[in-house]
C-alpha cells in the first residue's frame, strides 16, 4: 500500500470540493471574473462589456474603501445602479429613434440583471408595503417618509426605489 501524502490525523478522508459547491459562497467579484471567462470563451462581446463594466465599479469601490471590504448590500447597490443607469439611456436612445443604440443598451442590463437577486413582482411588492406601512401605523401621506426609510432597507435589492416609491403613495393616498 502506498503512503498517503497526507498525515495520519481526522482529515484524512480529505475529499477535493465538487466544482458545484466551490461556487455556493462566491464573492459578487468572483463571480464576475469566472463570468468574463465565460464571455470571452463564447465571444459574446456585449456580455464581456458589460461585465467588465461591474468589475470596474468594484474596483472603483474598493479602491475609495481602502482597507474595507466590500459588503454585499454595496454590491448589489453597483448592480442596481448600473442596470438604471442603461434602464435610462434605453429610454432616451428609444425616444430619439435611436433602435440600435437601444438594443446594446437592453442586451448590457439584461446581462447585469443575471447577478442581482431576485426582483420582486407588482403583487408580491404591494404585499411587503403594506406588511411595512401597518408595522410603521402609517396612515396617510403624510407618513411617506416613515414608510420609505424603512421599506428601502427591507427590499434593498429587491426592488427599486422608485417602484417602492410609487407603491407607497399608492397604497398611502
């Protein structure tokens, strides 16, 4: 029998981790870099572009908290960011007439969007306002600003400010 590379000890039925579980507690920049990877493997240029975009905002981030890590909530505030920002710009490229310019956008904020957590559907949404709205004894528009501090700490992430914006009033008119 051979000898085990490994010393006698409690790890010794050391078991190399599967491919499926090495990315489960993945950093979001981790997961860019194997993203891009992927991309540029598959020649998808607007995939690459726009991934490579995310990793350069976490770099800017990172870079402005010297020493400080990352939080999850800052990441997805990135991802956020980003996917209004090319939200916007369809929106004016579609407005101007300007289809092709358009497309590039939409193609880039659906590629972004594959990284932010799920979003919260209309019903799924006005549910969680009002759970907020009775937790908080909000009772008219007057109690908006109440309603919205905590509604955007509790759906960060999940839905955007101003869908939780308009639900709100909503729900508070």
């Amino acid at each position: 029998m051979a000898a085990s590379k490994w010393p006698a000890g409690p790890h010794t039925s050391y078991q190399p981790i599967a491919k499926s579980q090495k990315h489960i507690n993945m950093s979001l920049e981790n997961t860019i870099n194997e993203a891009i990877k992927t991309a540029m493997r598959a020649k998808d240029k607007v995939a690459l572009d726009s991934l490579r975009a995310v990793k350069s905002q976490i770099l800017l981030l990172k870079t402005e908290a010297i020493g400080a890590e990352v939080s999850a909530e800052q990441e997805i505030a990135i991802l956020q960011r980003m996917v209004k920002q090319r939200k916007d710009s369809y929106d004016q490229f579609t407005a101007q007439g300007r289809n092709d310019l358009a497309e590039v956008e939409d193609a880039q904020m659906k590629v972004i969007e594959q990284f932010l957590p799920k979003q919260l559907s209309a019903e799924e949404l006005e549910t969680e306002i009002k759970n907020i709205i009775s937790e908080t004894g909000a009772e008219s528009a007057k109690d908006l600003g109440k309603v919205m501090g905590v509604a955007s700490k509790a759906l960060a992430g999940k839905s955007d400010g101003k869908s939780i914006s308009e639900m709100a009033k909503k729900l508070l008119s």
